[in-house]
C-alpha cells in the first residue's frame, strides 16, 4: 500500500514547500506599515470629515448670528473636506504600490520565483519610491503637528466648561463670574467683529449644561481620534521609509553582485 500513497505524499510536500516559500516572499514591513497607513486614514479622514461638520455646527449655532460672520470659516470647512476625500484616495493607491514594491524586493533578494532578476528599472522605482516616501512623511508631519490645534482649542473650550460648571454649583449668583467666557473669535474661528462671537456668565453656564455639551464633547472626540489617526499614517510612512531603504539597498547590492 506504501508505493500507492507514496504520489500522494510527495505532492502534498510539494504544496507545503510552495506554501512555505510563498510566506516567506511576503514583505512583512511593508504590510504592517499598509494596515498601519490604511487605519490611520481612515481614522483621520472618516473622524476629521464629522469633526469639520460638526465645527460648523458649533460656531452657527452659538457663536455667530450672521452667516456673513462664518462664511470663511465654512468655506475652509467645505474645502478641507474635499482634501480629505484627496487623501484617501492617494494614501489608498499609494499603500498598494508601495506593498507590490515590497513583494518584488522581497522576490528579487530572495530569488522565490526562479529566474526573477534585479533590474536597473526596478533599483530606480525603488529609489523614486524613497524619495517620495520621505517627502510625504515630511508633509505628515506637519499635517500631524496641524491636527493638534483643534484638539488644544477644545481642550481650552473644556475647561472653561467645567470651571463654569463647578461655579454655577457652588456660586449663589453666577452673574459674579460674567468675566468667564468661551470666546471662538481668538481661536481664529471668526472675525473680530462677528456678533455675538463668544458666550459668557450665565448663558455659558446654561449652554454647558444642554445639548451644546453633547454636541461639543462629541466634536472634541472626533478631533482626538482624527490626531490619534494621523499619528499612526505618520507611523505608518515612517516604516516605509526603513522598509523601502532597505529594499533599495539590497537591490543595489544585487546589483553590484551581477544580477541584472
């Protein structure tokens, strides 16, 4: 019976050190960094599109009477949006060309499909890949750096809130503290001269407490995970650039090797 199932033994070895050889052909840094970068946009896009809506929301709602008063600041809100839907589109095409670069790094160093080579073609895709990955991660930084000023103005906001909050309670006349006031004009929200532009006292105190409290806590969420989001694309672009290094580097060195 041994020399019947013997075919069947040798093709199933076959299909296992096919399977072997496929796994190790996978570019494992250039796939955690595509997860990373695919769930740190769609964090910052998905979470910073509602934050931006729900700004707008906020300021027409309590801080300004007429529109003439937000329309810069609507129009930022309408065109920062249209640049996020940019964003996920590049950063989703851009992480499938940067995980197929991976994959044929990865082919080439390790010679898994035969006589697959390392061509001049390929050592320069790979360089154009570097170049534009560190550039990017240049611009995402500052991206990063810009997604904290929402999250810091809020916070400010919050607490201003809370103060408020705690002084109604305790203050028999709330009217003492008509000096506390949340005022969206010196955070650049609106101009100078809009009307009313902040809320002060008594009517702040009242506002904490209804459904602007909801609505403005909700907002600072979405703020914090669009930041929390763009931290982990810059993660994310941060691994390519070792990743694409590397690779560059062993095909340069194939190169020099002969294998053309």
């Amino acid at each position: 019976m041994f020399p019947v199932r013997q075919p069947w033994l040798c093709k199933a070895l076959g299909c296992y050190d096919c399977c072997v050889r496929c796994i190790g052909a996978v570019p494992y840094p250039s796939l955690v960094a595509t997860l990373l970068c695919y769930a740190g946009m769609a964090l910052f896009c998905g979470c910073g599109h509602e934050a931006l809506s729900q700004t707008e929301v906020l300021v027409e709602t309590y801080f300004a009477r007429n529109i003439q008063d937000y329309v810069v600041v609507a129009s930022f809100i309408k065109y920062s949006q249209y640049v996020i839907y940019g964003l996920a589109s590049f950063f989703f095409l851009y992480g499938i060309l940067l995980l197929a670069e991976g994959f044929y790094a990865t082919s080439a160093v390790k010679q898994t499909f035969g006589e697959f080579r390392s061509t001049q073609f390929g050592r320069c895709l790979s360089l154009t890949f570097i170049i534009v990955t560190y550039f990017l991660a240049f611009i995402w930084l500052a991206v990063f750096a810009f997604t904290a000023i929402p999250v810091f103005f809020l916070f400010n906001m919050e607490q201003t809130c809370h103060d408020i909050n705690i002084l109604a309670e305790t203050t028999p006349s709330i009217n003492q503290h008509a000096w506390i006031c949340m005022d969206a004009r010196q955070y650049g929200l609106l101009p100078w001269n809009a009307m009313p532009g902040k809320v002060c006292g008594m009517t702040l105190a009242s506002i904490c407490k209804t459904v602007f409290h909801v609505t403005f806590y909700v907002t600072y969420d979405l703020y914090i995970a669009a930041f929390a989001g763009a931290g982990i694309t810059l993660l994310a672009l941060f691994l390519y650039m070792v990743a694409t290094t590397y690779n560059y580097a062993v095909l340069r060195f194939l190169g020099r090797k002969g294998i053309r």
